[in-house]
C-alpha cells in the first residue's frame, strides 16, 4: 500500500442540542482508518477539545468550524456556527512528501482554494470531499450551491460526495462533465454510485441500524482511498468502503 494522508478543519459539533464535541472529516475519517489498522499521516487544523483518535500534526487556528444538527430520519439539519480558516501553503507544508494517496477532508467551499488543492495534489492522487464544494461558508441555516470555483477539481483525482451534493450540482447525468476522472456519491442506506470510465455503477450496502450516522460519509471517503491505493478497481474500493462504513456504525 502507498503512503495514506489526511487533511481537514476539525469541528465543534453540537448534535441535538449536546454539547460541544469533536468532529470534522478528519477526525471521523482518523477514526476510521485506526479501525482499519492502518497508518495515515494526519494533518488537522483547530481546537482539540477530546482526544484525536490517532497521531497527529494540530495546527493551531483562530477560528474552530462549528455546526449543530439534528436528524430527522435519515435527513440531517445543520446550521453552521463558525467558520474556519482557509489553508495556506504553509499549513500543507506539514503533510510528507512521501504521501502518495491524500484525502482532502473539507468541511466549507472556503477551507481549501484551488491554489492549495494544486499543491496537495502536487505527485500525489488526491481525492476531496464535496463538502468542499456545495456548501456555503457562512454563518446561519446550512446552504448548498453550485458556485464553486472549476479549478479546484483541476487537482482532484476522486471526488466523493453526497446525495444531497450531488443534487446540487445538477444531479448524476451531470457529473461525468465535471471532469475528475472517479466520482462516488453516497446514499445513506442506498448504498453509492461510482462514475468511472464514462459508466455509472449502482451498489448496494449493508443495511445498519444507526441511531447517529455522523461520520459515515467521511468513513466512506477514506475507506475508498484506502482501497484504491492497494491497487483494487473503483467497484470494489467503494464496496471496501461500505463495508468499513457499516463496522464503524456497529
């Protein structure tokens, strides 16, 4: 297996009206890879208020992104409580280059702009999680639009995003134009569809009695890069990645 990173913002997730605990794709994403056993260099930005479930580089931050969510079935209402820094060049200087296979855990549109993604994906295959595209940064009810910039996918090799994402950016007869050459949205209890190679495959999942799937999309996203980096198909790495999404929810 080639070398594994993960980048991210952490998150202070308040889940129906909780209290604050840590969140984010990397975090989530860290957590899944450990119950893989595998070993991944983390790079995560933000306030560490529970114990990272891996090793890991913490760069400090002004600002920690903050959501509150409830569920109402399997929909998840979120509001966006604060809004974190962008990476710079000097934030991504922490992720090694000897880091083949990087996963992009964005939370915003504004957490990693083109000419960051640019650098990340510099000799290496990057993958980045849609959030990074649909969603608005800002304050208040979460929003989800397709004003992204394109040059951010320039750097992208795997694009992973939600239904709901997906939707957003003109359904799944639309993402082939996108031009990143593997593209899997998640399903929730549907399971995924993998574009690849001008075909769309639909997969089904293990079914999982949840009462909080938080965290399973980014499971999903790191679960798939694992596998694609040992070499297996886009397929298989996305049935690789439902069934580690199915573990961590038991």
């Amino acid at each position: 297996m080639a070398p594994l990173g993960l980048v991210g913002n952490l998150s202070h997730d308040r889940v129906g009206g909780g209290p604050p605990r840590l969140g984010g794709g990397v975090f989530y994403g860290a957590r899944a890879l450990a119950l893989l056993g595998l070993a991944v260099q983390v790079v995560a930005r933000g306030e560490t208020i529970e114990p990272f479930p891996v090793p890991a580089i913490i760069l400090p931050t002004d600002e920690t992104t903050a959501f509150s969510f409830r569920y109402e079935g399997d929909r998840r209402v979120m509001e966006v409580d604060a809004v974190g820094e962008p990476w710079t060049a000097e934030d991504i200087a922490s992720v090694k280059p000897d880091v083949e296979w990087l996963h992009v855990a964005a939370l915003l549109r504004s957490d990693f702009p083109a000419q960051t993604m640019a650098a990340l994906a510099h000799e290496r295959k990057v993958s980045l999680d849609g959030q990074g595209l649909a969603r608005v940064p800002a304050v208040g009810p979460l929003r989800l639009d397709s004003d992204f910039d394109p040059a951010v996918l320039e750097a992208v090799s795997i694009l992973k995003l939600s239904e709901n994402e997906a939707e957003t950016l003109g359904g799944i007869d639309a993402l082939g134009r996108l031009g990143v050459p593997e593209v899997v949205v998640t399903r929730g209890r549907q399971g995924s569809v993998v574009l690849t190679g001008g075909e769309v495959h639909e997969l089904s999942s293990r079914p999982v009695r949840t009462a909080d799937p938080t965290g399973a999309g980014d499971a999903f996203a790191v679960g798939y890069l694992a596998a694609r980096s040992e070499g297996r198909n886009p397929l298989d790495a996305a049935r690789a990645a439902g069934d580690l999404v199915a573990r961590l929810l038991s």
